[in-house]
C-alpha cells in the first residue's frame, strides 16, 4: 500500500522505517530541503535518527501537493502547534476523501483542540476517517526495530483495523481502539508528568519520590480524561500507563530531559533553544491547566509544573506545596 507521512522529525522518521518494513511504499514530507536531498541521494536524515538507514521504498519531498496526490493515506507527525497550518495547507491539494492518522502528542494552545478535533475541522467532507496512534515509543528504539507496542484508535473501527494491519509487524504491534479521546489525551497529557520526572532527578530525588509521581500523575489524567469522555481501561493501557511510564524513565524522553535540566536550574529559554527536538510537554502544560480548570478537575502536579515552566516558579517550591497539600484519601474526588 502507499502512505504519505508528513513530518521528517525522528518519530516521522521512524514511523517511515515501520511502513516500509511492512513493504508500504511511503512519501515522506520534510519541511528542510537538506533533509529531503540527504533521504533521496544518501537514504538517511541527516539532523533526526541519522544513523538509521531508510528504505528504497522511500521518497522525500519538500512539496505538500507531491505528498497528497502520493496517497489517501495521511500520517501526520507535526508538532502540534505546527499541525494546523501545515493541514490547512496540505487541505489545499487533497483531492477526494482522505484517512488522515494523526501521531501527534500535543493539545492546541487556546482552541485547547486535540488534533482529531484539527483535522475534522479542516478536512470537513474530504475526511473519509480519522484515527490517532499513541502508545510507547521511543523513536530511535522504534526505527531500530526493538519489539513495540501502540494503540490505534478511531471512531470508525474499519479505519482503525485497516492501518493495524497496514504497519503492524515482527516488530512494531498495533491495537485498535474507538476510544479517541482517551488515547488522545493520555498521550499528550503524559508530557507534563514526564517534565515533572525529569525535575525529580534534576533535583537529586529518587526512585520513592518517581514512583509516587507516576502514579498520581496517571489518576490526575485519568481524572481529566474520563471528564471529556475517555474510557478508564485506555488510561491502564498503552497509551495511558505505558506512554508514562516510558517518558517518566526513560533517558530518550525529550519532556524528561527538559525537566531535568530546569531541575538543575537552567532556565527554560535556553533548555529550548539548544535542541531542533520538540518537548510537547512545555505547550502542553499551559493546555492542560486550562482544560482541568474548564472542567473543574483538581491537576496539582500539572498545575505546578504550569508555575514552573511559565511563572518562573522554583522546582523546589512546587515539589514543597505538592507534599504539603491537605491530606485526603486516595481516591478522593
């Protein structure tokens, strides 16, 4: 089968080495002319996984006409505050009805949309079905075909199972799912507990204070996500519970790296500009904070990594009024 993915950043880059092993053919869309020449002369990318070779089944283009007329198959794996523009654009050139798969951990600043809600809105009628991956997957592990595991949902459950079988393999095992939202949110929200993980081990904490972080970090999402519609057995699953505890410990998590460093002090302007690679976690904080106080959803952690990352707010002084918040059972509402 053919895809069009439409991101060359390293999950995009990675997903591009999971078609191509299930012997799809792929056009892959990179915003970076450099990118696009290296792929097509040198089959790799130079500024994301450039140690992964790419297939022969894969062509790079800097042209999003060239990308929609490749496929009806759309997977997008643009930053999210990229991810309606670079859609409105691409809406341009999409002729008929499109399957558009959305791989993008992140909840729209302001509009506070999740980017299933994006691409209905833009597509209207051209949309013959949307769906949403999440689950744990570390990009570099993903493209180096260490065994994987993910979730795709969409409320046209026809949809969701066509691309399961489109690029499961030996390696990389999709499950399907209606429950879009819950799959959503659990893979975006994660990022800001993840910031919070990294803070931890910036901070010189330990294993006690990581894992009380995860686990309460898992019942505020869930809380919030089961408020806008998601399922309580998505949030125990891949993209729930798995998707955290990846990004909370392990070392390739971006969003944990950031906290780490602001955990260490260093200030988030520079955290940021010393990386091309986007921690949707930072975006999110600010989405997130609104969300829970739309819906009247008690989020501490989320709320005090917002003063961190946005009020300047010192790590240990969010870390002192978390554990000093009054005492309740655990399963208070």
């Amino acid at each position: 089968m053919k895809i069009s993915i439409i991101g060359a950043g390293n999950f995009g880059t990675a997903m591009t080495t999971v078609a191509t092993r299930c012997n799809n053919e792929v056009t892959l869309w990179a915003h970076e002319e450099q990118v696009v020449e290296s792929i097509n002369s040198m089959r790799t990318n130079p500024f994301y996984l450039p140690n992964v070779a790419l297939s022969e089944n894969v062509r790079a283009t800097s042209d999003l006409a060239e990308a929609a007329a490749f496929s009806d198959t759309i997977l997008m794996v643009v930053p999210s505050h990229h991810y309606r523009n670079v859609l409105k654009q691409l809406s341009k050139h999409v002729r008929g009805r499109v399957t558009v798969i959305s791989a993008t951990k992140g909840i729209e600043n302001k509009t506070l949309a999740r980017m299933s809600e994006i691409t209905t809105e833009v597509l209207g009628d051209r949309l013959k079905a949307v769906a949403v991956m999440s689950g744990p997957t570390f990009a570099v592990e993903t493209a180096n075909g260490q065994p994987t595991a993910a979730v795709i949902a969409s409320t046209d459950v026809p949809s969701a199972q066509m691309v399961q079988q489109m690029l499961s393999s030996s390696s990389f095992r999709l499950y399907h799912s209606d429950d879009v939202v819950g799959v959503e949110l659990a893979g975006s929200l994660k990022n800001v507990i993840a910031i919070a993980a990294g803070v931890i081990e910036g901070l010189g904490l330990g294993y006690n204070t990581t894992a009380a972080l995860i686990t309460r970090g898992l019942h505020e999402i869930t809380r919030l996500g089961m408020a806008l519609g998601g399922r309580l057995e998505t949030f125990a699953g891949l993209a729930g519970m798995g998707d955290l505890v990846l990004t909370c410990t392990g070392s390739l998590s971006r969003n944990r790296s950031v906290g780490v460093a602001l955990g260490r002090g260093k200030p988030l302007n520079e955290i940021l500009g010393e990386t091309r690679e986007v921690a949707e976690g930072v975006k999110t904080a600010r989405s997130a904070k609104e969300m829970a106080e739309r819906h009247r959803i008690e989020m501490p952690i989320t709320a005090e990594m917002y003063r961190v990352l946005y009020e300047n707010e010192p790590p240990r002084a969010a870390l002192h009024r978390l554990m000093s918040r009054s005492l309740k059972a655990e399963t208070a509402r």
